[in-house]
C-alpha cells in the first residue's frame, strides 16, 4: 500500500505550542495520525480501524483539529448527516519544545508505537542502540544528520514501494 496520501498535505510541520506537544503524547492520537499518514478517514472509519468507540475517536479528533495537527479534507453527504474525512496537516511533524518532559512524553509514545509495529512486522530489520559521551557540538552534527536522513527516508516515499517505519531518537542517558 502506498504512503501517499489521498489529500493534499505539507511536507513538514514544526510543533512548538504545549497544546500540540501535549496531543501528540497520546498513543490514541499517535495512532490516529499515523493512519492519516496513508489516507483521509472519516469518525466511523478511524472508529472501526482502531476498534474504540466513535465518541471516543471523536475526542481525539477534536483535539488534534484544536492544536492543529489534522483538519477536514472533503465532506459527504450520508442522508441527512455530512460525513467528515480527516487528515493530517503535513507529512512530518518535527517537535520542537524546551520543556524536557514534553519531549520524554513525545519521545515514549512514539517509540511504542514504533515497538508495537516491530512486533508485528513480517521482515526482520536493522536496528542498534549505541551509547556514547558527545560534546555539544557532537550533539548539534549528529541531529542535524538526523534530520536529513528522515527527510531522506520521505523523498523515497514511492506509490511502488513496500511500507516502510523510520524510527530515530536520541537523547540524554539517565545513567550519566
């Protein structure tokens, strides 16, 4: 299945305001965001995909429409009832924030949910989990390499492709 999106959407957004950081800490609405990732989906479709209740996908709808992070992308009519299809506001989001707790949140929630795609994954991966002592300047390099190899990771996005995950995170040992 392609990751190309049915709608339109920017390439990247950075994420700043506490209310966006603080929706996008929640497995729920990570989830959400990443179906969106592939195309729009309606209340009841998001509903039945992640087999929750519609009030409660509805909530986490309206709270990522708030901060900003999906909007509507096309109605339908469905007799007397306008069917509503989400979708997000741009391909990648890149947090940003100054409050260390915001980003362990972030940070968690989506390495969870990259842990539980792993699991069901049906091919093997690469992975590591270096350990290092970096200078600041070490530190400023090696997240600026981050950054272009997801960036990377998005060009390559092709309709004839096979789904791929792109997880990456680094951060402050509480060992040290």
């Amino acid at each position: 299945m392609p990751t190309i999106p049915d709608y339109e959407l920017a390439e990247t957004m950075h994420v700043r305001a506490p209310e966006q950081l603080r929706a996008l800490a929640d497995d729920v609405r990570g989830s959400i965001l990443a179906l969106l990732r592939e195309r729009a989906y309606s209340t009841q479709q998001l509903s039945r995909e992640l087999d929750m209740p519609k009030g409660t996908v509805g909530h986490h709808l309206k709270v990522l429409e708030s901060a900003g992070l999906v909007h509507v992308v096309r109605t339908r009519q469905v007799r007397a009832v306008t069917e509503k299809f989400y979708g997000r506001t741009a391909k990648l989001f890149l947090f940003e924030t100054e409050d260390p707790e915001d980003e362990r949140a972030i940070g968690t929630s989506i390495l969870h949910r990259a842990a539980s795609e792993l699991e069901r994954s049906p091919h093997g991966t690469g992975f590591g989990h270096p350990k290092a002592s970096l200078t600041p300047g070490d530190v400023e390099r090696i997240e600026r390499r981050l950054h272009r190899l997801m960036n990377d990771f998005l060009a390559a996005d092709s309709a004839d492709g096979e789904p791929y995950a792109l997880v990456a995170a680094m951060y402050r040992r509480p060992d040290a």
